[in-house]
C-alpha cells in the first residue's frame, strides 16, 4: 500500500466517527500562495529601504503579520505592527505572483461536504482574503466555516483558532482532521487536541513537519479526497 494510500485510509476513518470534521489552514495548504505574500513582504521591506532576508520573511509564514511584527526584532521595532501588516496587505500583487490551487483541495472540500462532513478553514489570514481563495477553488457556496485572523484573540501557534473551529462546527477535535503546511500551523491544531494532523509539503520538507509533530506528510490534498469522489474520475 502507497503511503498516500494509507493517508487516504486513516482519513476516511477518522471522519467517519461522530462528531467529525475536517479543518483545513489556507495558505500554502488550500491555495499555493506562500509565494505570493513572500514577495508582498520583500516589496514592502524594499519600499521602506529595509534589508531583510528571506529566513526572516519566512518567520511570518502560517503566522498573524501582527504578531511577529510584535514579536520578532527587526528595522520595525518601535512601530505598530498592525499598521505593517497592513502596509504588507497593501503590497500583495496577485497579478504578478498569482496563488494555485493546491491539487485535490477543491475536491477534498467539495467531496466532504457532499459526504455531509462539516468542513472549516482555519488561517492567520483575513476574512476578505480567505473569501477569495475559496471563491477561487469554487466552492465558496459549499457551507466551509471560516476562522480568521478576526476571530480568536490569539493566533497560530496558540490552539485558539482550531479550538473555535471544533466548537464552531460541534465538533469533537479528537474526532477531526486537520491539514496545515507550517510548524505554527501543526502546534495549533495539535495544541487544540486534532486527533489527525497531516503536514503539506508546500512550504517545507516532510522531515520538519513531522518533527513539529504531523502524523503523517503529504505533496498535496489528494489523499484527503473521499473515497467517493476519487471513485469518479
């Protein structure tokens, strides 16, 4: 059995006990869009005539802009970091570095959604933007719950926002699934007691998602697809 196989096999199983839910992260995980704000962050730090290098732009992946502003030393230190972020916001340019679609993330929502599966992004983004990304997988009219960066006092790594998901849905978080391609995004889900964490690849090697405690790493969402929707192609 491939491990996708097997992937394939503990998601099933696990969605299938009451009180089940899939919780999805929307950045690098969903959509292919690490990229897209890494260059919004270079082309805001360059505006500003600040040199900083890609490892430190890294630090704000899967994380609130907000918080690592706040957190992180740097040429900010001393100014309001929710004025940063939106100045970063401001410097996106999905024109020129447009986000993908992660493949099997439309068919994963769509197929759990259909199966009667309660299903719910959970992302350090903004509600104006995760909107987009799923009107861009189009599945937006699907029923997906959405935990935003509006939403939780406290962001990733803090197990706040996949806490409110499972209490969002009526979920049992030992009952969910979770999929998240960072570190801060893993620690979350773990944190909020997931009882099935996968990492994605996108943004970082099998090895350190699995070190930050993912049960299993994948290249895409293909084996969070449903049995029954995989069936139709």
């Amino acid at each position: 059995m491939t491990p996708g196989h097997d992937v394939a096999g503990r998601v099933a199983a696990t969605l299938a006990a009451p009180g089940a839910a899939l919780l999805l992260d929307l950045d690098g995980t969903l959509v292919d869009s690490e990229a897209t704000h890494r260059a919004a962050f270079h082309r805001y730090f360059r505006r500003r005539g600040w040199q900083v290098d890609d490892d430190t732009v890294r630090a704000f992946a899967g994380r609130r802009g907000t918080e690592v502003f706040a957190e992180l030393d740097g040429p900010w230190a001393g100014e309001d970091p929710h004025e940063l972020t939106l100045a970063v916001l401001d410097s996106l340019d999905v024109a020129v570095d447009p986000p993908a679609p992660v493949p099997g993330a439309a068919r994963a929502i769509a197929g759990w959604r259909e199966a009667g599966i309660p299903v719910a992004v959970v992302t350090s983004a903004r509600r104006s933007w995760a909107r987009g990304a799923l009107a861009m997988l189009d599945v937006a009219d699907l029923g997906v719950e959405l935990v935003t960066a509006e939403d939780t006092a406290a962001g990733k790594p803090d197990p706040a926002p996949y806490r409110h998901a499972a209490r969002l849905l009526g979920a049992d978080p030992a009952a969910c699934v979770a999929a998240e391609d960072t570190p801060a995004g893993l620690a979350s889900a773990l944190g909020a007691g997931v009882g099935l964490v996968l990492g994605v690849t996108t943004s970082h090697p099998g090895e350190v998602l699995r070190a930050a405690g993912a049960h299993a790493a994948v290249a895409d969402l293909e084996p969070l697809v449903p049995p029954a929707q995989r069936a139709r192609r």
